[in-house]
C-alpha cells in the first residue's frame, strides 16, 4: 500500500539516487535546489517546505513538497514531485499525487492545488493530468534558460471540492499546525 510520511534527512540519498542526469536534474527543480549535482546537505533544504517521501513496504518510492504561495491555505503549491525510475509508469506517480491532494484538500482545507511542469517533460504533464491537475486560466509561462536552452513551465492546477465541513476543516488545521509550520 502506498502512504505518505514526512521526509526526513537520510532520504535524501535514496531520492538523489534517482536523479541519473543533469537534464532529469533541471527538469525536477529548474536549478531552485543549487546546480547539478547536488549534495545531500543542500537537498535538505526542501525540509523548509512540507516535505513528503512516498513509501511502500517501508521503502521510499517517492517525493514530493508542499507549500503556501501566499498566507493562505486556500492554495498550495506541490513541487519537487519525483518518483524512483524503478517505478514510473506504474501510476505511482499518480497515486502519490492524489494521497497529496486529499492531504491538502481535508488537512489544509486547500481550495485550490498548483504545481508547474515543464513542456518539455511529458511523462511528468500526463501524470499530472492523470492525477486530476488542468490547464490553468491563466495563459502565464514562466520561461527558464537551462543548458543553454530555453525552457518554457507551464502551471496546472487542481481545483478542491467543498464537501468537508468548516468545522471540520478548522479542527484539521488546528490539530496539525500544532505538528507542522511552514
């Protein structure tokens, strides 16, 4: 059964074990963590967004971080999203991401999930899509220049139903931001 924990250090070597290249590299952080390759002790800065490891037997098959654009948990924001090579096209990805958005919608109370994607990085969009995300209202790109290319990110979003009570949403956030902060 695939579950979520929170990332702690030592899973930094497991999930740097999965980045075999520069390329795959940028196209999971768009130079945001440093220049390939990076350390474990700089990978350890995502412990200052709300850090995910996807497991299954105990046994990290997966990545993921959360955060607040804003003030607000009305939106967050997943980045970092990776899954061991080993597993991919097996729709860990997918069922990662959506233990993420039922996290986000009845913890957080989110109303709205973002991640941005690269165009040139299919197998990340169509998992995406898989997993519920769209094509954003707004027509903005961000454009990166990485390896001496131009590199163009589109933003998807995930809209959250309402069918968790206030109360229990505010019960939800009370109960973890007394574990959590971010």
């Amino acid at each position: 059964m695939l579950r979520l924990r929170p990332y702690i250090s030592k899973d930094s070597e497991t999930v740097l074990s999965w980045i075999k290249d520069e390329e795959t590299f940028y196209k999971w952080t768009a130079g945001i963590l440093g220049t390939y390759p990076i350390t474990g002790e700089q990978f350890n800065a995502v412990s200052e967004f709300m850090a995910f490891t996807a497991i299954e037997d105990d046994e990290p098959v997966g990545f993921f971080t959360m955060r607040r654009p804003g003030n607000s948990f009305d939106e967050l924001m997943f980045g970092f999203v990776i899954v061991d090579p080993k597993h991919r096209g097996l729709s860990y990805g997918k069922r990662m991401l959506l233990l993420g958005l039922k996290f986000a919608k009845e913890i957080y109370g989110a109303r709205r999930v973002t991640l941005g994607v690269f165009e040139n990085n299919e197998p990340a969009y169509y998992c995406y899509r898989a997993a519920g995300f769209r094509e954003g209202k707004s027509d903005e790109v961000k454009v990166y220049k990485i390896l001496g290319e131009i590199w163009r990110c589109r933003e998807l979003e995930y809209i959250c139903s309402d069918d968790l009570k206030d109360e229990t949403k505010e019960v939800y956030r009370v109960m973890l931001n007394s574990l959590v902060t971010f």
